[in-house]
C-alpha cells in the first residue's frame, strides 16, 4: 500500500469508520435446522437485530461512533447503510450523481494479468459510492487508494448484490470457517449465502464510466480540492 498525500487526520473522520469503544462481539455460531435439515448457521443467543431485512446473519458490534477513529475497518452497520441508500461513505451525504450516474471510487487494477479488459464494467465492490468532496478527501487520505484510483460513474448499480463476510461449513464439532477467512464475497441469490455472517455488503457496477476526478471537482466549483487532487496525482489516468 502506498502513502497518501495527506494524512487522515488531515481529512474528515468517513462515516463508516470504526471508533474505539465499538467491539467486536463473538457469539457461539451454531446451526440453522428446518425441521431435520440444516440450512445454515446463525448464533446461539440471536436476536432479531442479528439479521437484516433480506434475512442474512451480521457480525455484531457494538455502536459507540464517538471515540477516537481506527481507520482501515468500516462499521458493518454503517458500510451497509451508506451502499443500501447509496450515500456518501465519507459524510453519509447524497452520494454524487449525474447524467452517467452515482460516483465510486475503485482502485485502479487495469493491466493486471487477472483483470477483465471489461472492467470496471461488471466489478463487485465494498465501498459505497461518494459525493464530489468525499471522494477528493478519500484520494488524498486513503492509502487503500495510493497505489492508484480511478473515478468511475455508474448508471445502473445494484447495492444489493451480495455480501461479504466468514463463510462457514459443516465439521463434526459443529460450523467452522472455511479456509476463505473473512474474504468471501457471495452474492445473495447463492444458497451458502446461508452460511456466511456478513461483515460487508457488495455493489455490482453496472454501467460504469470512467471520469476525471480533478475536472469534475473544478466544474462543480471545487476548485481547491480540485488543484490538490491534480497536484497528488498528476498522472491520474482515465
């Protein structure tokens, strides 16, 4: 991971950040049984506030979102409400559309040997979209973004695609992890859906177009989060 221009004390707190005080919860983790049959796993003491709307098992952790930030980990509770309405992750703001749709921000994997000629078209991520100011703060605070970022506007994206999470399996001592970790992206429409406790919603980008981030910040009157936008990435390619 590079080194972003500023640093993010420099910048404002996101929104989805984690705080000291909010805790990771971990409850026993046991099976789901429709009558005989398991079809899942959900935790021991659940409650209701476990699960969402579209009945997929969260991690819990606390909420306390005033303690000091601990950046690199987003709230799961906050992650999913900025992608469900599709608001800015920095300010919990509308999120920035216009004729070419809502702004993302993805790192730039073009030329990698495992990346589609396609892409972004057709990419999954777990970053909700962005207003204009959000997204310049996030390019010149994020080291997740360092190493290279495009803009991109998507037209038709579906928040709902899927989740992020640890993938369980059956064992004989009852759900265990799969040896994916906490890297399993499934959509929502795949059955083991059932056996993840999501930490992340996923996006599917749809209709993407790749745009000048410094340009579109000048034009709405940004003008010096435009310049330092061009001055950190001179190169930024689109």
């Amino acid at each position: 991971m590079g080194r972003a221009p500023l640093s993010p004390a420099e910048a404002p707190v996101p929104y989805l950040t984690i705080r000291r005080g909010e805790e990771y919860e971990k409850p026993p983790v046991v099976y789901v049984r429709h009558g005989l049959a398991v079809v899942g796993i959900g935790y021991a003491d659940e409650v209701e506030e476990d699960r969402d709307h579209r009945d997929v098992l969260w991690e819990r952790v606390s909420v306390c979102p005033a303690g000091a930030p601990r950046y690199r980990h987003a709230h799961p509770e906050r992650q999913a409400a900025a992608m469900d309405d599709l608001r800015c992750q920095v300010f919990f703001t509308e999120a920035d559309w216009t004729d070419k749709g809502v702004l993302f921000l993805l790192r730039d994997v073009r030329g990698a040997e495992e990346t589609p000629a396609s892409w972004p078209e057709g990419a999954v991520t777990l970053h909700p979209p962005l207003s204009l100011d959000g997204a310049a703060w996030s390019v010149l605070a994020c080291g997740h973004l360092a190493d290279g970022w495009v803009a991109v506007r998507v037209a038709d994206p579906d928040p709902e695609y899927g989740y992020c999470g640890t993938l369980y399996q059956p064992s004989p001592a009852g759900p265990v992890p799969t040896s994916e970790g906490k890297a399993a992206t499934v959509p929502y429409n795949n059955p083991v859906v059932g056996w993840l406790v999501a930490s992340a919603q996923a996006a599917l980008l749809r209709g993407c177009t790749i745009v000048d981030l410094a340009a579109e910040l000048a034009a709405a009157g940004h003008t010096e989060l435009a310049e330092q936008v061009a001055a950190a990435y001179p190169t930024a390619s689109i």
